[in-house]
C-alpha cells in the first residue's frame, strides 16, 4: 500500500517475508500465491508491499540468473505485488528448529556478509517498480556484542565504507538507489541509537542509515522522540521502519504473568528481556534466562523481544508496547517533513505463538489494516482503503 505525506513523499507501508518458510526460488514463489495474494485480497487494495526476505541461496541464485529475477518480478506484478525493500538480515536458516544466536552470523568482519548485501541491492535495484523512488535493504547491526575485538571492529568498519562505494557503483550501473539500514538490536554491537550514533556516525548519509525497529527500541526502553533526533544530529537517516511491538509485562512477579512469560518461551528465536532499575537497564539475553532468575522482578516491567501481533492483545495479564510504536510513527511521519518512505509489519513470531493462527493471511492483513490507520489518523493520504480488519 502506498500513502502520500504532506510534503510530497511516498510511503510504501508492506510487511515482510521472513514470516514464511521459504529457502529456495520455488518457494518465494509459492509463498506470494499462497499468503502474499490472498493478504492483499483480504485488505481489498489493488496493489500491496512486500519486503522479501531471501536466503542466501536464493539471492545467490538471482544473481546469476536475469530470467529468474524477471519471473520473480512478474510473479509479484502479476499477483499485485510489489518490493521496495530487502530483509537481509538473516542470511539463511531463519526458520530452522533452533536459530537464537545464528541469525547474526555471517558478521560485518566476514567478507560473505558484504557479499550477500550487496547481491540483495543489486537483486533489489531490478525489482523495484518502475516509479518507486528508491529501495532499502535492512541488515545486522554489526554483530552480537561478544566477541568483537578491536580488529574485527576495524575490518567491519572498512566493510562499510567499501559497501557505500558499492551501492554507487549500483546506482551508476542501473540508475536505482539503494540504501541499507543497520538495525540496532538488543544484545548487539550496536543495540541502542546511542550506540549507532557513536559507531556508525560518519558514514555515507546518501546511502547508508538505519533501520528503526520499533520492538527492539521498546525492548531498550527507548524514548522515541530522544532516538529519533539523536539519529537525526548523527547524520544517520531512518531508511526504513520494521513497524513491530514488543511483549511487556507490567508486574514480572506476579504468578499469571510468570506463566504467561514461560509459554512465550520457545526454542527456536532469541528473545532479549530487560528492565529498569534506578535508571540501569538490566538485561537478560534470552527470556529463559530472565524468568531462571537472570533478571529481578520487583523493580519494574519487563520487555521482551518477542515480536507480537500489532492489532491483538496477548495472553493477560501481558500486553503490548504498540502504543510505543504509535509514538514512533508519530515522531516519523506528524512533522512537515516524512523521515522515513518504507513502513514494514515485521511479525516473523506468528508460528512459535503459543496458540499459531490457523488464518495467516487473515492475521497480517489485520497488522496492516491496524498501521494503515495509525498512518492515516497522523494526516498521510492514501488512494487505499482496508477493508474491516478481518
């Protein structure tokens, strides 16, 4: 779906792809007709975004092979589809029986990850709608904290400098722009704006940003006025925005919410819980962890990185923090000026769920549904009209 801000932007709201199985090029495709399709026809819009998340694989497979990028970009055209944005995060396996740590992995100091990037821009650039004004590519926020000495730190900043210089050489070659976001997240090298003021300040605002995840910001107990305009003096724009809610609970110790917490507990994502005390964030790196007694309960909620549905409450006495995400589209999107032209729904949780859905699609068109009128309440126009959230 697209919206028009006040000052002339185009605002392509999507959700992305990481939420469905699918390693290989048949299954990309199989995933549009099946979940893709039947959300737009459920929103009742003529065309809707999607932000692919391809495997390694796959991408690989792209690059070498025009026609397959062409059978893929007629495939979404011919279903009403259309990508602006890559999700290069995970770089394969993301819906293996177990994935916690690896999904950081290839980092920003191994050679493969700029690789990888880079082929997805170049996929992304000939994807892109004829009148789409550019594309973004989210990826890891450098690496998991532990273990990154100095001099993987300084191979993965000469990384980034020779990823800008690729992006250009995208841009010359194929007249398409692409950026690429770093997404700071819990755990991480960079998992706070602060941190991605201090260690990714300075490189090429043309190109490279950052890739705003309103869960992990709410998870980091972030203000999003404060992160916002600290990106802003950075010199670091908001490339994209992964529209996601965290999991709190407001009373930890309270039995109900301990066992809600536990059913939340599932093996296969890593989901970093924090709290507050005295003004620290005290920080558990995975929710077992939290509720085995890594993380005090007397001092404050909990927030987990546990990406939620936006338009459902979870099991009580749980919430959401989807008023936090509301508080980011505003800081986005109220001003004269639009900060950010891709929104992407990113519930990648919708299969460990204690209770899966037994109506994916129906459970994604309500998410969009849900920040289309969040977007539409703040002033943007849009052509589209959501049907009834279903």
């Amino acid at each position: 779906m697209r919206l028009k801000h006040a000052d002339g932007t185009t605002v392509h709201l999507g959700y992305c792809s990481n939420v469905h199985q699918a390693e290989d090029f048949d299954g990309v495709v199989a995933q549009l007709a099946t979940y893709a399709e039947p959300v737009r026809e459920r929103l009742g819009v003529d065309r809707l975004g999607i932000g692919l998340w391809l495997a390694r694989d796959v991408v690989a497979e792209l690059t070498r092979d025009a026609g397959q990028v062409k059978r893929l970009k007629d495939e979404l055209a011919s279903r009403g589809l259309e990508t602006v944005t890559l999700n290069a995060f995970p770089y394969a396996g993301f819906h293996n029986e177990v994935v916690k740590r690896d999904v950081y992995l290839p980092d920003w100091a191994d050679e493969a990850r700029l690789t990888h990037t880079l082929d997805c821009a170049r996929v992304l650039a000939a994807l892109l709608p004829d009148d789409a004004r550019r594309g973004s590519v989210s990826t890891v926020p450098l690496a998991w904290r532990d273990p990154w000495p100095a001099d993987r730190a300084d191979t993965a900043r000469r990384a980034l400098d020779r990823l800008a210089d690729g992006l250009a050489g995208i841009e010359a070659d194929t007249g398409r722009t692409i950026r690429v976001g770093f997404e700071p997240e819990p755990g991480c090298v960079v998992e706070t704006t602060a941190q991605a003021a201090e260690r990714l300040g300075g490189l090429d605002p043309e190109r490279l940003g950052i890739c705003l995840d309103a869960c992990h910001l709410a998870v980091q107990f972030e203000d999003p006025a404060d992160a916002v305009a600290r990106l802003t003096a950075a010199g670091l724009p908001v490339v994209k925005l992964q529209a996601s809610s965290a999991i709190e609970a407001t009373d930890p110790a309270d039995p109900a919410a301990h066992a809600a917490l536990r059913r939340l507990a599932e093996p296969r994502f890593l989901h970093q819980t924090r709290t507050v005390r005295a003004g620290e964030i005290l920080a558990a790196d995975d929710l077992p962890e939290a509720l085995d007694g890594a993380l005090p309960t007397g001092t404050g909620p909990w927030r987990v990185h546990f990406h939620a549905p936006l338009h459902a409450e979870p099991e009580p006495p749980l919430r959401t923090t989807s008023g936090q995400l509301a508080a980011v589209f505003a800081e986005l999107f109220a001003g004269p000026a639009a900060l950010c032209d891709h929104v992407e729904v990113e519930t990648y949780t919708w299969s460990v769920l204690p209770t899966p859905p037994t109506d994916l699609p129906g459970g994604i068109a309500a998410e969009l549904a849900w920040a289309h009128e969040q977007l539409t309440g703040l002033g943007l126009e849009s052509p589209d009209h959501p049907q009834e959230r279903p």
